[in-house]
C-alpha cells in the first residue's frame, strides 16, 4: 500500500463523537514513550502528522487520521507512566477501554512494544484484555535499529515464549524502526489485506 493522502480529521475523548463514517479503522496504542507517534508519522510519510514529544504522555486524546479517504489511522493516549494525575489517569483508562469495546469501526489494533525491554507486565495485560474482549490486534516491535539483529532475534524469542504462557496462539507482530524505515511495507501491507478482506 502507498500512502497518497493523511489528514487530521478529530481528536476528542467522547467515543460518540468520533467520526460517523463506516470506514476500517485501526488503532495504535502502547506504552508512554514506544515511539508512536514516530512510527505513525514514518508510515504516512508525513514527519509532522502525528505530534513527537520528548515528554511521555503528550498524546491526551483519541485522534483520528483519514488515509487515502480509505480509512482511519486512530492514535490512542499511551497507557504506563505519564507526568499525569492520577484522575487523569483514570479518565485515560475509561475513555480508551470505551474505545475499544464500543467502537465497531475498529479492524484491527496495533500494540507498539519497544523492542529494548524485556516483556512488561503492563503489555502482557493490556494484549490479554484484547484478547479477552475478541479484539484483533498485532504487536509491533518498535525502535530496532539501536540493537543488532542477533539481539532483536533473541528478544523477540522471549517475548513470543513469555506469550505462549497465557496465549495458545501468538498474535502477528512486526519488526519497526522509525528511523530506517524498517517494517514500513509489512505493516502497510497488512492494513490494505485485511481492507481486501472486508
């Protein structure tokens, strides 16, 4: 898939009022600091789209992107740590839960992980509360390139074995960097295959 057109359309914290339109939507959520919005602005290829900020927890609203006036690049606040209160916090958790159960535009999710750490328990629980709930979603490895390829092999073994403790099947999951574009392509092309399929 070549990505001709990303434009902002809304951003809000009301489920309701998120865009009428029955078009595929596909979310992006992860840890504060995953690189989202740097991955997001390396697939659209537009470095300004999607806000990058030094600071975790920037992204404080469900945002709507509509590409090719195909479908919907959703960007989801980034749950774990955020310089956040802890009502805020609250607020994050009820409006992206709503999100995702009430949404019936939503395809697929996509679940940033960096792919530096080691499983956290906080991932493990937010992929268990999709799959719990019958949401599709894939994992995607982000901020490879500052690891070697034998590193990246051996992180990804952990974290397909620590899955397969509580999953009988593993989720598809891609290899990212931002800063090479590494993975671009494969995800691409998985959006435009499930679009394929609807």
């Amino acid at each position: 898939m070549k990505i001709k057109t990303a434009e902002f359309v809304i951003s809000n914290t009301d489920v309701s009022k998120c865009p009428k339109d029955q078009l595929p939507e596909y979310a992006f959520i992860g840890r504060s600091n995953v690189g989202k919005s740097s991955l997001i602005n390396m697939l659209t290829g537009n470095r300004n789209l999607a806000k990058i900020s030094g600071r975790p927890g920037k992204t404080q609203l469900i945002n709507h992107f509509l590409i090719n006036k195909e479908w919907f690049l959703v960007d989801l606040p980034g749950y774990g740590y955020a310089q956040i209160s802890k009502g805020q916090r609250k607020t994050f958790r009820e409006f992206i839960k709503e999100y995702f159960l009430k949404r019936q535009q939503l395809i697929n999710s996509f679940v940033l992980v960096d792919s530096r750490h080691e499983p956290q328990k906080i991932d493990l629980e937010f992929m268990n509360f999709l799959g719990e709930n019958g949401i599709p979603f894939a994992i995607i490895f982000t901020k490879t390139d500052k690891l070697g390829s034998t590193v990246i092999r051996n992180k990804i073994a952990k974290y397909k074995k620590t899955l397969l403790e509580f999953w009988e099947e593993l989720p598809p999951y891609f290899i990212t960097s931002s800063v090479d574009k590494t993975g671009k392509d494969e995800v691409l092309d998985y959006i435009e295959q499930i679009n394929k399929s609807l």
